[in-house]
C-alpha cells in the first residue's frame, strides 16, 4: 500500500470549513457555557436546599455520564418526549453548553472556595463588606485562577466536540471521515485531521502553563 | 516644621502608664467558647486608655488572638460586653450573636495580621485606596494623595504600582500597617505580625510600630517578641485560660511577676529565646 500524504492538501478547502464549523461551535458553547458555569457556581452556593439540591444534581449527572449519550439525548430523545422539533444545530449547541456549564460551575466553585479566608478577614477589618468585597476582592481573584482550568475546558470542549459529526454535523471530524471513506485513504485523512486538533489544542494547553508560573503568581498569590 | 506624623488625629488624653481602668475599651464578663471542651475568654475583664499600647502574652490556646478578632469583629462572643469609646460596641447576649453592633465603630478599629493579607490582585495604591474610596467615600484623587503620604513617610513610595508578590515580607507588612492607618482608626490591633517575617525584616516592621506608639496610637498587640513586647507597652497583659492573671508596667511584669503562673511562663519563653 502506497502512502500519499500531498493529496490531503488538495482537501484543504473543505477540512478549513470543517475546522471553521468545529471552532465556531467550541467558541460559542464555551462563552455560552462559561457565563452559565458561572451564574450556576454561585447558586451553587446559596442556603437554601431548594436551590442548592437542583443545581447540584444537573451538575453530578451532566459530569457523571459521557458527553455522547447527552448529545444523544437532546437529539433524539427531546424532541420525541417533549413533542418538538430542534434544528440539529440547536440541539448540538444546547448539548455542549449543557455540558460546558457543568464542568466550568465546578472551576468556578474550586476557585471561589480557594480564596483563603484571610482575604475575607481583611475585607472586614477594612469595613468592605458585601457586593464592594466581592466585586472588588473576591471576584477577581477567583476569576484570575479559573483561568487556567477554564482554558482545560475549553480545550477539552473542542476535543470532545467532534463527537457532533456522530449527529451529522459537517465538522472537521465529519468532513474528515468523509473524504477518508470516499478516497479510501483514511490513513492520510484521520493523520491530517488527528494533526490539526493538536495544531490548534497544543498552544492552548501550552497557554496554561504560562498562564500558571506567570500571571498567577505575580498576581493571585 | 514637625516630624511627619502616621497619626492623623488623636484625641488628648493625660498620660498615666501605671493606671489599669479606663474607659477607651471595657471588656465585663466576656465569654467565648469553641464547642464545650475550650474556653478562649473565660468570663474576661480588661480596660484600656485611649494612650495605653497593651500588649498581650501567654502560651498558645490562651485566647489572645482572639480577643484581637473579637474586637474587630471577626468572630463573636456568647456572653459579656464590650464598650469602645464610651459606647456599647459588642454584647453577647444581643441578638447579633456578639458581633460589632456598630458599624462606625467598627472602622475606627484596624487590625494587622500575621500573613499580611495584602489583596494580591491589586497594586500597592489600589490596596491602600479601596477602602477609604468604598468605606469613606473618598474621591481617586483624594485617597491616592493620602496614600502617597502614607507610603512615603514609611519610605514605601517608590513601591507605589508593585504588586504584592513583588515585595519583600517586611516591605508587605509595613504596606498593610499604611492601608489599615489610611481609614485613621483610633484602635489598631497587631496579630502577631513580625512571626512570619525573616528575622532580618522584623526591625523594620516594628520600627514603624514604635513610630505609632510615639504618636499615642491606641494599640493592642499579640507578640512572642518579650523584648519588643517590653519596649513597646505600656502594659503588659498576662493571659492564661481564657483569663487576665496579671497585668502591669512591662518593668514590673518581665523583672517582678506577682503570680507564680506569670514567671513560669516567662522562664519558658525567655530561656527558649
């Protein structure tokens, strides 16, 4: 068998659009999902049970169970439960934002609880109390060491993203098995398409050990 | 032209070391317990001048941290009361729970604490002008012109825009003195605040104390340090069981302890030193 790696380049056109679809739906759920992550973190820390229980459930089962059969579901399953149609994309995005709510709710929480309790101490013995303690103290500094385990998510996101290709979304996963299938050359096309999640996953991990020895140590501890 | 004062204002007040009443802080019959098994205030009376540097000594789980969080109002009591400047501030059987029951008297205290607790994610300036900015409602332009005196009289100025983490510890320690002094409180409470410097450090720090002290600053001080505990206060407070078991000048207390307690404790600590 006769290996011919130039004929991916050839492709290239459609595997950008593929590429192009894959990063717009990660963008999107994760801003979507970290903004949800993060209303969600705060409820999660609310008296009452009626908040507190709900809230902590989604979260367990969204964590506790594979992200595909979450796809699946939305997909399959809700609209025959609840009697309504959902464009695919919609149902795509509702899933990874679902997804990417409950796992960044729980960066969030990490962070928020990380804050030592000194800093609250020192908010009190200043007299910044409340909504002046938490915009300008606690916030900030939780936010700041989200940062790196945010970005892990996010990475994680538009790895676990080419699951949608399985509900027949033209992403780059999609796109790439189908030239593999139709040029019987999967070994080129799934290499090519393995090589470009890692072109665009590496830098971003890399960005959180950077992120880690430089920024938070100058400014969150 | 004076000597550059840390102390904005201070009310006059005679000067009498030996006197053990007052009426700046009077503390009757407090009590404080975490759970059944340890008693930190033991039913505790102390008083204080509004020129008296108390500082507090006696082994570890005898409850002077927490009388310094007390008055701050970070933890609460169960039972007593404690007045600050003529006024009811905290009392254990109201239905706070022992916490401050006045807000404004609660911001003439400020308090320093052993690790320092700087906001890291702030610059020196903004560190120093939050609170007066948020709690006095200062403008940016007047709080940044105080904390430009501040941190030039502690010879800090050049440390204006660093951030924490850039600072030495002796260097964060003097930075939190300033931000607590920015708010001009007429009690300053110390935490044992030299015991994570490097010993190298621990001068500078108090240097700056004693500078308060010559300024009349009301303080209260935890410290391990007997020898700066000697120079500093004007009495000295011994603690054991959640209790007073002496007090008195510093002279008297480190050369002539009255209690037996007293001069085993000091045997101790000043042979380890």
């Amino acid at each position: 068998m006769q290996l011919d790696f130039m004929v991916v380049f050839s492709y290239w056109q459609v595997l950008a659009k593929g590429l192009a679809l894959t990063l717009a739906f990660t963008v999107s759920c994760a801003v979507l999902g970290s903004v949800c992550g993060f209303l969600l973190s705060l409820l999660r820390l609310s008296k009452s049970p009626l908040i507190r229980i709900p809230t902590g459930l989604y979260v367990e089962l969204f964590r506790g169970t594979p992200l595909l059969i979450q796809l699946f579901w939305i997909f399959f399953c809700l609209p025959v439960v609840f009697g309504i149609s959902v464009p695919p994309y919609v149902s795509v995005v509702l899933a990874l934002t679902l997804y990417m709510t409950a796992i960044t709710s729980e960066t969030f929480r990490g962070a928020l609880k990380s804050i030592p309790s000194e800093q609250h101490d020192a908010c009190t013995a200043l007299g910044v109390a409340s909504w002046n303690k938490v915009f300008y103290v606690i916030f900030p500094q939780a936010l700041l060491r989200a940062v790196p385990p945010l970005l892990s998510n996010v990475v994680s996101l538009f790895k676990e993203s080419a699951l949608i290709s399985s509900v027949g979304i033209a992403d780059l996963m999609f796109v790439g098995q189908n030239i593999s299938n139709s040029t019987a050359r999967p070994v080129e096309f799934l290499s090519a398409v393995a090589v470009i999640y890692f072109l665009v996953a590496f830098p971003l991990t890399r960005l959180v050990g950077v992120i880690e020895t430089r920024m938070l140590r100058r400014y969150a501890y | 032209m004076t000597a550059p004062l840390l102390v904005a204002a201070q009310p006059q007040a005679s000067f009498v070391p030996d006197s053990a009443g007052g009426d700046f802080i009077q503390l009757r019959d407090v009590y404080k317990s975490y759970g059944e098994g340890l008693v930190v205030m033991d039913h505790l009376n102390l008083d204080m001048r509004a020129d008296d540097r108390l500082v507090i000594i006696g082994p570890s789980g005898s409850g002077k941290s927490s009388l310094l969080r007390v008055m701050m109002g970070l933890e609460s009591i169960q039972g007593g009361t404690i007045s600050f400047q003529g006024k009811s501030y905290i009392d254990g059987n109201a239905r706070n729970h022992g916490k401050p029951l006045d807000v404004r008297l609660q911001t003439q205290v400020g308090m320093v604490f052993q690790h320092y607790t700087l906001f890291p994610h702030l610059s020196v300036l903004s560190n120093l002008i939050l609170a007066p900015m948020k709690v006095h409602g200062l403008s940016k332009v007047q709080a940044t012109e105080k904390a430009r005196l501040f941190l030039a009289r502690l010879g800090l100025e050049s440390k204006l825009n660093a951030y924490p983490s850039q600072l030495s510890g002796g260097q964060k320690q003097r930075v939190a003195i300033a931000r607590a002094l920015m708010l001009e409180p007429k009690l300053m409470l110390f935490d044992e605040v030299t015991s994570a410097l490097d010993p190298e450090m621990v001068t500078e720090v108090q240097n700056v104390m004693m500078q308060l002290a010559e300024e009349k600053m009301a303080m209260i001080i935890v410290t391990h340090d007997m020898h700066f505990a000697r120079n500093i206060a004007s009495r000295v407070v011994f603690c054991a069981n959640g209790k007073v078991v002496e007090q008195g000048p510093p002279a008297q207390i480190f050369t002539q302890p009255k209690e037996p307690r007293t001069r085993e404790f000091l045997e101790k600590v000043l042979h380890l030193d």
